[in-house]
C-alpha cells in the first residue's frame, strides 16, 4: 500500500509539472474559486436578487452560480457535504466512462458474460441479455427489486418480464445500482477510493473525501447502493468538468467522446426530458405547462430532495442547487427548480422563454361561488407533450374529481376538489392537498401555485 502511494503521489506531482496549477484565467479555478461581481460579466443585478430571493422561498441550501470558470454568486452552505441522492449516477457515469477507455469494461457486455444475477427469483436468460450501454440508459428490462427504492418507484416498477432488454426507458435503481457493481468487480477499485483518485483530486474539489461515501445494503438486493456526500462547491467543478467536456486544465479527466455520447440524449421520460448515460437532457419542456427554455446542448444532473448540476456549454455556465436533507426540508417541484433557472437565465441575458409567473398572468381570476360556478362539470385537456398525453381532468358537480384516459403508474385517478376563496384545491387519496390560483382566458386555463409559479396550462373542453 505504502508503494502504491507513493506512485501514486509522483504520478501527480508529474501531471502538475507537464499540465501546471489551473488558472482562473484558463476558465478552470485555482485551489480557491475565483470570484467576480455579476456586473462585470453583464449580469442583472436586480434580476439575480430576484433569483436569489425565490431561491429563498423555496428554502434552497446552496446555490452556486459559475461563468467562465468564475464564481458569478453563491448563497447558502456551499462547503458542507450533503448527500448527492441520484446525482451519484452522473458521477459513476464519468468514473465508468474513464474504465471503457482503459478497456475495463465492455458497453456490449451482457449481464450473463460478466456473471451478474440477484436474490431469488434469479435473473432469467432474457435478463441476463441485457447490456452494460443498456444499463447506462435505463432499458434494461430487468425489474427486480432494488435498493435505495423509495416505496413510489417500487409501486411503479413494471413487471417482471414485461419489456425485453432495450425496448423501453424506466428509471431503474436496479441498473444504477448494478452498474456501480460490475465498475468494481472489472476495476478492482471501491467507488469512492476510484472517485477521489481519478475525479475529485484530480480538479481540486476542496471538500470530499472518501468517508463521504457509502454503500447501502439490504435484503431486496445482493448489490448495493453507493449514497455519496458533496458540497455545493465540488459539485460545481464537477459540472466544470464536464462543461469542458471532461478536460481540466489541459489534462483530460474524462474521454471527450464518453461525456459526448453520455450526455446526447437515447429516451425520452414520460415528463419530455431525455435521458443519456444516467445524465438528463433538457428540462421538463413545457410539456404541462411553460417552464424555462435552456440553450441547445443543455443537460444536468439531479436527485431527489432538490439536487441539481445544470450545465450550459452555449453560456459557459454552471449552476448547482442543493438541500440539506440532513435537516427538516421542503423539496422543491421540479416547476420551481426550472423557474429558479428561468430567473437566473434572465438574469445572464440569456431570453429563457414565456414567463409562467402568476405576476406576468394577464385574464380572469374568480373568487369563491363565481370560482365554483367555473369549474362545475367542466373538463380540462392538459400536456400534449407528455409521452403518453394528452391528459384530462374532470370536476364533477358532486365535488369528485376524476382523471379520465389516466396512466395510474403515475398515481391515483380521482380525488376531490373544492374552492377556498380564490383557490381551486385537490385531494387526492396518498398525496397532500394542493391548492392553485386558476386564471381563466376564455377556454385557457392556467393553474398556478402559491409561489406564483404555472403548474398547468390547459383548455376547457366542450360540455
């Protein structure tokens, strides 16, 4: 071990010497980020305070906001490590696509050549056909069951059998955890010792280290999760990184080609978004209503609770946001994320699209019996661009509110409404009760939230 160390150590110091320190000046930061004021890049101050202060509403951790390699701003605790939830799939990403170009790992392999198998029922021999690159991009079609599965995405994890290997897209922790599993056995390395090596030393993150990785495990599944800790800051060069499409600094961390091709999108989920080698592309789309329109080329990671890495290659810009769920919180829709980045584009200069605020909302808002009178008996189409849509939604004049033509994967199909002065609210059986402000344009219908922000845009169909 002391050996390897010390090879190890030499070998670094050599990059240094051939590549030298990154430079702020380079678009890379120095050990410490190097800051500048928004003005001097052409941001709006006002606009970024507006950002910052909705960011405050939505009880946001961490923000941190890099152009050019330069701090732009930052609010919150952006040095404590919190946990990455899904965002540790992006990182195994980078760390399997540095193995496939030491030829450790084959994308054409099959789950049967590299002798991978689960808990009784075992894995047929359809199953084990599945291929490490239909792993990456979820369409394995192996559903058996995994951990770190919240008790919804175990509700809606399709059949056994249901989908053979590479016919269909389902966000599947199985794959992910999987794949954490076949990069050690092929690479003889722990996730987290192969992350801090190969990643996070290598572009200078100032605060992770190994401790803040761990597996967890359980009976569901013989392989395990890799829950992983960083702080708002690493994960910014982290996003650097794959900004400058895997090179630091002159030294490649991560092929070219392998950040390309994980970050073009091979699926699109059911809400418009695509989806790589565990990297999203785009964001929602509009597909229920406005959000925010990224540049082309745009892609992030996430996870849940409120943990995003947004990176845009056509603005040079990085934006990370993360909650703390070591502490009471609130997670942010995912509504509310894009319109925090709705404002911060706006802020860059950048025109990011219609603005779906309820300040900017011009028609008709009923109050009360007038407000019930409205909505009694009438049908509402909404998200033409859902992968399975257009939906519709039914409020009966005996108070029950059904989704005709629903998909109940993504949840019951009835509930209730009722009016609370200017709010038209919705239960439905398993979820809290949502209240929205509707703004009415003859058969346009908007729903907005109580932050201001459009939930739904929809049409009034004929009675």
């Amino acid at each position: 071990m002391y050996i390897r160390q010390i090879v190890f150590a030499v070998a670094l110091l050599g990059a240094l010497v051939r590549f030298g320190p990154a430079t702020a000046k380079d678009g890379f930061p120095a050990p410490e980020w190097d800051r500048v004021t928004p003005a001097e890049l052409g941001w709006s101050e006002t606009e970024l305070a507006q950002a910052r202060s909705f960011s405050d509403q939505i009880r946001s951790s961490a923000v941190v906001i890099v152009q050019h390699g330069k701090v732009v701003a930052e609010w919150g605790n952006t040095t404590k490590p919190m946990e990455l939830a899904s965002i540790r799939k992006s990182l195994l990403s980078a760390l399997i696509g540095i193995a496939v170009s030491d030829h450790l790992i084959n994308l054409d392999s099959t789950l049967g050549e590299l002798g991978i198998d689960d808990n009784p029922p075992g894995l047929t021999g359809i199953e084990k056909g599945a291929t490490v690159r239909e792993l990456l991009e979820a369409r394995s079609g192996v559903y058996h069951a995994a951990l770190y599965e919240t008790p919804d995405m175990a509700k809606m994890r399709p059949p056994r059998g249901s989908h053979p290997p590479g016919t269909f897209w389902y966000y599947n922790n199985w794959d992910f955890n999987v794949l954490g599993t076949i990069y050690e056995h092929a690479t003889g390395t722990g996730l987290f010792e192969a992350l801090d090596r190969k990643i996070a030393k290598p572009i200078g993150m100032q605060d992770y280290r190994q401790q803040d990785g761990s597996y967890v495990r359980g009976e569901a599944s013989i392989h395990p999760a890799y829950e992983i800790r960083m702080s708002a800051r690493d994960l910014a060069r982290f996003a650097l990184l794959y900004l400058h499409r895997g090179n630091w600094a002159a030294h490649q961390i991560v092929p070219r080609e392998w950040v390309e091709e994980s970050t073009r999108g091979y699926s699109r989920a059911a809400f418009g978004q695509g989806y790589g080698y565990l990297w999203w592309i785009g964001f929602l789309g509009g597909a229920v209503a406005p959000t925010v329109t990224l540049p082309e080329g745009s892609f992030l990671a996430e996870g849940a609770g409120g943990q995003y890495a947004l990176v845009v290659p056509a603005l040079d810009l990085v934006v990370v946001h993360r909650v703390d769920r070591d502490t009471p919180f609130t997670e942010p829709s995912m509504r509310s994320i894009a319109r925090l980045f709705w404002l911060i584009l706006k802020a860059e200069g950048y025109d990011p699209g219609p603005d779906a605020s309820l300040t900017a909302a011009t028609g008709e808002r009923p109050t009360g019996e007038t407000l019930a009178a409205k909505f009694q008996g009438k049908t509402i189409s909404f998200g033409t661009k859902l992968r399975d849509g257009p939906f519709t939604m039914r409020f009966e004049p005996d108070g029950r509110m059904t989704y005709p033509h629903w998909d109940e994967a993504l949840g019951p199909a009835a509930g209730t409404w009722t009016v609370a002065e200017d709010k038209l609210c919705i239960s439905i059986p398993g979820a809290r009760r949502r209240c929205y402000i509707p703004v009415l344009n003859g058969e346009q219908i908007e729903l907005f939230d109580q932050l201001g922000v459009m939930q739904i845009a929809g049409v009034a169909l004929p009675q």
